[in-house]
C-alpha cells in the first residue's frame, strides 16, 4: 500500500541531492543544529505517541479478554440453572449459549466494520 509513496519519497531525496550536488548556488548552506533540535523534539513526541497507542490498544486487549471470560461464565451459568430435563429447556440452553457466541462474533465484526453474517 505504501510502495508507491516510498518510489516518491525516494526519488524526491534523490533529485534534491543531484541537484545540489551540482546546483550548489541554489542551496544555501545551513548548520545542523536546528534539524538536529527538531529532530529530538519530534523523537520525543513520537516515543509518547507510540506509548500512548499501545496502551490504547492493551486496554483494548484486556477488555476482550475480560468479554470472553464474562461470556464462558454466563454460558456455564446458563448449561447449570435451566433445567433441561423440563419441556423445551434443553432448546432454551443451546439458544442462549448460540446467542452468546453469536454476540461476541458480531462485536468483532462491528469493531472491523465486516460483515458478520457468515460466521453467525
């Protein structure tokens, strides 16, 4: 997805040096101090960003684990208090449990913006 923007970058880099290794009278001479400055500023406010995210995307993680743990409970929870051996209560655990499963297969997808149908 990208290959075409580093093709730009690259041969943007490669005609600004060209040129001014010929054209030398074209760039002025700058000292390396302030991109050096920028430089360590802007790694600085990345390293932050990048913390930042992948907190973001650990309490993410957690939080689906903690779904998935919730659901195999509530599922457990659903096989032991209905009663099975009654008229249709069989039907009524597997239904549940399916409902359960399903819910956590169209979350996933509403969070990926897919469609869920072919795994419900």
């Amino acid at each position: 997805m990208i290959l075409p923007q580093l093709i730009f970058i690259t041969l943007l880099g490669t005609a600004v040096a060209i040129g001014q290794h010929h054209f030398s009278t074209l760039f002025p001479d700058y000292t390396l101090a302030p991109f050096a400055l920028l430089g360590i500023a802007l790694s600085l406010f990345l390293g932050f960003r990048n913390n930042a995210c992948y907190d973001r995307w650990w309490e993410a993680r957690k939080q689906w684990g903690q779904l998935n743990v919730d659901s195999r409970s509530l599922s457990r929870q659903v096989i032991s208090y209905i009663d099975g051996q009654k008229e249709g209560g069989a039907q009524v655990k597997q239904q549940l449990v399916y409902l359960i499963i399903a819910f956590n297969h169209v979350l996933r997808h509403s969070l990926r913006n897919s469609e869920p149908w072919k795994d419900i």
